[in-house]
C-alpha cells in the first residue's frame, strides 16, 4: 500500500515538473521569437520545428568529463565563455550533470503556442536563401528549474542562451558557446 502512494506521489510530481517546464518551454520560445521579430521590423521569420537540444546536450557532457581534470576544465570553461560566478557553479557542476543531460529532446514545436505574427514554419528540406530562419531548442533546466539552457541560431550567430528566472520571468543571463556562421554564398546566374 505505501509503496504505490509513494508511486503515485512521486508520479504526480514528474508531471507538475513536465507540466511546468513544458509552459516555462514556450515561455522562452515567445521571448527570443517577440526578441528577433522586434529587432528586423516585421519582416517574416521562418522557425525550424525541430527543437532538438543535442548541442546544449554535447556541451554538458563535454564540461562532465572534463572535471576529472581542473587543466582540461579551465580550458574548455575559456573557450566556451563560461566564467566563475555563482549562476555558473549553480549550473554547471556534478550534482547537475546527470539532469541535465537527461532532458534531451528531439521534438517538435507546437506552432500553436507561439503567440507571434509573422512567423511562419520552416518546412524539412526548404532552402533558405532570403529566409530569415530562428532556430530554438528545447530548454535544459536545472534542478530548482531557475536557469534554463537553450540553443539558439539565427542569421550569423549562434551559441546556448543561459536564462534566469526571476519573479517568474524568464531573463537572459549570458550566451556560452557563441559562434558565428558564415553565410553561404548565393550564386548569381550571368
């Protein structure tokens, strides 16, 4: 008898935390999409659908393996822009690895519960030239889901967006891992 109501329990919370992170998801997602539509005056944006979140994933392994030496650690917190500040160390250390890692997704967004004009969906295969594509993964939480890891892509930069939430919005903290695109070259036909 008590092990099932320890069950249930333990059920019910798994759902409030999936329940909660999947609003906090969307949350973010209408944040950068208000962010970048602001910043190109009305022109359309295509999102990709897929929100996979394999980078932050890759980026959270590589940074596990690398405590078991301070040399490799310092070096790769450098080279991804990660400094020594409480926000970092809350996120970034053992007792946060395994659930972050956890979260890994590879799903779709629900176009439905992006509340923006002018975004129109990015279908598989579509070529982009012209297009102003957003790329957003699926946000990593901490465990006292406070920060949220997310990847984002758009025009010529890229990199994982560390939020914070404070009074139940979500802030941007600082990008880790940013990297610049180049942008293909468009053949002209004489």
């Amino acid at each position: 008898m008590s092990s099932s109501i320890l069950f249930l329990t333990l059920f019910m919370l798994s759902f409030d935390f999936f329940v909660q992170t999947e609003n906090d998801d969307y949350l973010i997602l209408n944040k950068i999409v208000s962010e970048v539509k602001n910043r190109n005056h009305k022109k359309p944006i295509y999102i990709e659908t897929n929100n996979n979140n394999e980078f932050v994933v890759l980026i959270i392994k590589n940074l596990k393996e690398a405590q078991k030496n301070e040399i490799v650690l310092d070096s790769l917190k450098q080279s991804y822009n990660i400094d020594d500040n409480i926000v970092f160390e809350t996120i970034f250390n053992k007792n946060e690895y395994d659930l972050l890692i956890s979260q890994k997704a590879n799903f779709n967004w629900n176009m439905k519960k992006i509340n923006t004009e002018n975004i129109y969906l990015k279908k598989n295969n579509e070529i982009n030239l012209g297009k102003l594509v957003l790329t957003v993964s699926k946000p990593i939480y901490v465990k006292n889901n406070n920060y949220a890891l997310v990847y984002y892509s758009f025009k010529s930069s890229s990199g994982i967006i560390v939020y914070e939430k404070k009074e139940n919005k979500w802030i941007q903290f600082k990008m880790i891992c940013p990297m610049l695109i180049q942008q293909k070259a468009k053949y002209i036909k004489q």
